[in-house]
C-alpha cells in the first residue's frame, strides 16, 4: 500500500508541475467508489495517504468518517460513497484517503476524501467531456462537473467544491446533531 501511495503522490507531483498545451486538456486523479470510476482536478489534490490513524467525532453525520492529524492540522475526512447517499465505504486493502482543498469564502480548506482505491491520473480533453446526465445517475446531477470519456468507458467527473461544500456540510452536521439530541430528548 505504501507503495501505491508513494508512486501516487509522485505522479500527483508531476501532473501539478506539467504543462497542458492549448488549454484544452485538464488533467484529473481517478478513483474509484463502488465500482465506478470518478474524476476531480489534479489541481485540487494535494497528497495521497493510507487510510489510518482516524479519530471519529461523535454526533457527526454517517459521511464524516472522523478526522486525522496532517503534520499537525486536523482534517476532516468525508466518506464520498455515505455523501452520495449510500451506506458507508468498507476499508479494505486499498483504501486511501485523498487530501483536496477546497475554497469556500476566500479561505481554503484540506479535506480528505476516503475512496475505494486510487487509479491513475489521467488527461482529459475539453472535447472528450459530455455535460453530467439530469437524470439516472446515481449522485445529485450538481456533483457532476462532466463526464469524460475515456477508452469508451466515461468516468465521474466531480465538481469537488459542492461535493465538499464546508457551508452545506455544516448544515447537515447541525440537523444530524439536532435529531439525535430531539431523539435523546425523548
């Protein structure tokens, strides 16, 4: 697993640090989640680690695993298959957790996002980018940036920042808080 992590934070490097000529191609760390293959920008990843060392927080809602220590900072880390309205991701060997930031207000948040295991980086042309489907798809349609085709098959593309959104996530910390502490109460 270590090595997998090693090889993705060096390939995480060299994708920041290239070129894109024309800026028509975007380059993306795939992943995936339940079987399906999801995108986010390469710009908005910043490390790749194991899964491990998780504090869990109490009263939080099922998507917010619990939170580590990145070199001193928490970070909260997101369980994307429970965000998207699923049950929560079993750990298995693979599982890892990557670290985005995210811009909310003109301040910049780390958040870790726990996958089923990371693929690749990939680059993407604008052309090969279809719109996200308005229906039948298996997340909310505003989590979808695009879907990128790719060797015939599409992959997710996620707009990272509403999938992450400190504002909306906040929301359903206090609902979840809200009806445990009514349910408590009664």
């Amino acid at each position: 697993m270590s090595n997998l992590v090693k090889a993705s934070n060096s390939a995480v490097s060299a994708a920041k640090g290239s070129k894109t000529g024309g800026g028509d191609t975007h380059q993306y760390l795939t992943f995936t989640l339940g079987g399906e293959m999801f995108a986010v920008g390469i710009l908005n990843v910043k490390e790749i680690i194991e899964f491990g060392n998780l504090t869990e927080i109490p009263m939080m809602p099922s998507f917010i695993r619990g939170v580590i220590n990145l070199r001193g900072a928490v970070v909260p880390v997101v369980d994307l298959a429970a965000r998207f309205g699923g049950t929560a991701s079993e750990v298995q060997r693979r599982t890892c957790i990557v670290i985005v930031e995210v811009t909310q207000e003109d301040a910049k948040h780390d958040i870790g996002i726990m996958v089923d295991a990371v693929s690749e980086v990939l680059e993407i042309q604008d052309g090969e980018i279809e719109p996200p489907p308005s229906f039948g798809a298996k997340i909310r349609a505003d989590f979808i940036a695009g879907m990128g085709k790719v060797n015939q098959k599409f992959v997710i593309i996620l707009e990272i920042q509403k999938v992450l959104s400190v504002d909306e996530m906040a929301v359903l910390a206090n609902v979840g808080q809200g009806s445990a502490e009514t349910a408590a109460a009664t």
